[in-house]
C-alpha cells in the first residue's frame, strides 16, 4: 500500500497541479486556433464574395438620339454633319445664312421694346392709376390679382367695421363685457391694417 507524503487536499491545492492543468487546456485552444487558421487558408480559393459598388449616375441606351436645337431661327445655308456622321466637340454642325451679330441686334432690340413696355405700364401703376391699355400682359394679370385681393379685404373690412359698431352700442349700454367688444374692435382694425400692408406691398414690388 503506497502512501503520500503528502494529503490529497494539498495535492490537488497545490501549483504543480494548477500548472499542469492549465498548460493542457492553453495548449488544446492554441492547436484549435492553428488549425482553424489553416482551415480558411486553404477554402480562400473556394470562396466567392460578391462586391458591388453604389453610385449616382445617369443610364443612357447606346442607341439614344438626342435633338439639338438652334436658339435662334433663321435660314440654313450650310449643312456639314449628316445622319450616321460621328460629331466630336467644337465641330461645325451648319452655318446660317445670317450673321451672328444680326441675331444679337435683333435680340436687343426686342429687349429695349420689353423694357419700354414695362416703363409705360409701371409710370401709371407706381401713381395708383391704371393705363388706359396695358401693353404688357404680365403687369395687365398682376394688376387683376391685385384688384381682386384689394376687393376681399375691402369686403372683410366692411364686414368687421358692422360686427364692431353692433357689438359697440351693445358696450356702451353695458350688455357684454369688455373683452368681448374687444374681439370685435382687434379683428376690425386687423383688417385695415391688413388692407394697408397690401397696398405698401403693391408700391414695393414695382
């Protein structure tokens, strides 16, 4: 019968043993790791991983036929582009029988004519009064906005003035409270002033 020099209990207690335990289970992990690592080495030319990129752009066909347009209409008196030619940048595509300069002179003066007719019509507008004949449909339908807006006011301004009078005499003969009268009197004078900034508005925007 073979005895311990030491008790059990200080054996299993004791650093050799924690030592050699610990080491075992370091060793197996290590092992797994390594092979693990291994494992994926040899699957990388096995594996397929799918990239793609986002990105904004615009999709246009091959085949797309795009239309260029003249800013100006005149008189083709040479065409050097036709139908199936490839075209690159800054390539002549036709002449026109006139004149660049001709084209700007006729797009000033149609200017200086859309500017006079802006003055004529905006000297009676910016003195309160309206032209016999508006020679500018622009100012012609913002003059009608105008009306019609100065005519519900006008309205809404009438209608208040009559609540507040009525509500007023009843006041005055002490039959409703003053915060009552009060919502009468705000919501009239609400309104003039609403018909005032309307009117400085109109003389601003000319």
């Amino acid at each position: 019968m073979e005895k311990n020099i030491l008790p059990e209990g200080w054996i299993e207690d004791s650093l050799e043993n924690f030592l050699y335990h610990r080491i075992t289970k370091s060793q197996i992990i290590y092992i797994i790791v390594i092979l693990s690592v291994a494992l994926g080495i040899c699957l990388l030319p096995f594996i397929y991983v799918d990239i793609s990129v986002e990105s904004i752009g615009i999709v246009r066909p091959q085949a797309e036929r795009s239309s260029i347009i003249s800013p100006i209409t005149e008189i083709v008196d040479k065409v050097f582009i036709h139908e199936g030619d490839t075209v690159r940048k800054g390539k002549a595509i036709l002449c026109f029988r006139t004149k660049n300069d001709d084209a700007k002179i006729s797009y000033q003066q149609e200017q200086v004519s859309e500017t006079k007719k802006q003055y004529h019509d905006l000297q009676y507008l910016a003195r309160g009064q309206k032209p016999i004949s508006f020679e500018t449909t622009q100012r012609a339908q913002e003059y009608q906005d105008f009306l019609s807006r100065k005519a519900q006011i006008q309205t809404s301004i009438q209608q208040c003035k009559t609540e507040w009078l009525r509500n007023k005499n009843l006041y005055d003969e002490k039959l409703i409270s003053e915060e009552e009268y009060n919502k009468y009197l705000y919501q009239y004078e609400d309104k003039e002033k609403e018909y005032e900034v309307l009117i400085q508005n109109q003389l601003t925007t000319l």
